[in-house]
C-alpha cells in the first residue's frame, strides 16, 4: 500500500500559482502566439516542485523535460512568426503520426516499468502514461503540428483523475480547464492549417 498524499498545506500557494501560469500559457498555445513560452517556463519550475512532494515522480522530471521543451518551442516558434500574427502550423504527415503512437507506447511502458520497479511512486503507471504522452504532445505542439490538441485532450482526461487520486485539487481542477481550451484550440488549429 502506497502512502497518502502530502498535506496540501505545503503545497497549495506553489500549486495555485503554476496553475493559473499554465492557464495563460495554454490560451496563447491555442491563439498561435509565442507569447505563450514565458508563461510556460514559469509553470514548469513551480510543478517540478509540487509534483516531486506528491510523489508523483515522473510528473515532476517531466518538467525537467518540459523546461527544455519551452526553450526549444520558444525560440522555433519565434523563428516560425510573421511579427505579431500568429504562428502558422500544420498536420503531421501519416509516418510522423505512426512515429509519435510508437514513441508515447514505449516511453510509457519504460517509465511505467522503472517507476513502478525503483520508486515508491505513487501511481506509477497512470504518472508514466501521462509523462510519456505528454512529452510526445509537447514535442508535436512545439512543431506546430495540429495532431498536438487530440493528445492533449487524452492526458488531460487522464491527468484529472490522477491529480484528483493525489490531492492536488488545484491541479486537477486545471486540467479541466485545459480540456475545454484544448478542445478549442485544437478546433482553431485545424481552421489554421486548413
């Protein structure tokens, strides 16, 4: 049996503060602008430290993963931009999404099998699953790839109930909130590409 979740006493101000960082970050993903990053770079430093006191341990190195993703998006969607219009983006071609299944299956099952094995993870595969596919999602929105949204829209169904199981409330509560703003800007990323 796996130890209750930290009290969220310690860990309510840092959570309430990335979340409504992430919010701001994940409205500019879905407007295309770059504007976004910032934000994001914030959000992900905060995480790391709320999700390593839940012992939510792949969450909370997928930040490491995260910070180096916003740097990279960053400067690629700066290099991407018209000035202040935002970024053009674009569908993944049939081998890129063949690719990004392959890549989310594997990392899940090796996260899933090391958490599960090394650490006293709190829900290791569900954490594994949603590291895994979140590293794959992050890497297709920093592309600009509209196949981005739909796997979001999946971790972030998945996400609500693993944070809500940990008592980040907050957290879970945020992943709400993405999923409907997930859901429309996957609808304005597909009017962009079309």
């Amino acid at each position: 049996m796996r130890p209750h979740p930290p009290s969220r006493l310690k860990l309510l101000p840092a959570e309430l503060i990335a979340a409504l960082l992430g919010v701001i970050n994940i409205v500019l993903i879905a407007r295309r602008s770059a504007w976004n990053y910032p934000f994001g770079v914030a959000m992900v430093c905060l995480y790391a430290g709320v999700f390593w006191q839940a012992r939510l341990y792949s969450a909370a190195g997928l930040q490491g993963f995260f910070l180096a993703a916003q740097l990279y998006g960053w400067w690629y969607w700066r290099r991407a931009g018209t000035g202040t219009a935002p970024v053009p983006v674009r569908h993944l071609s049939p081998r890129g999404r063949i690719a990004a299944l392959a890549a989310g299956g594997l990392a899940t099952v090796t996260v899933g099998l090391a958490m599960g094995h090394f650490t006293d993870a709190a829900a290791p595969w569900p954490d594994a699953a949603n590291a895994a596919w979140s590293m794959v999602a992050q890497i297709l929105t920093d592309r600009r790839h509209v196949e981005s949204w739909p796997l979001w829209i999946a971790i972030n169904i998945l996400s609500i109930g693993l944070y809500a199981s940990q008592g980040l409330m907050a957290t879970a509560a945020l992943y709400c909130v993405f999923l409907v703003i997930a859901g429309w800007g996957w609808h304005q990323w597909q009017r962009a590409a079309a």
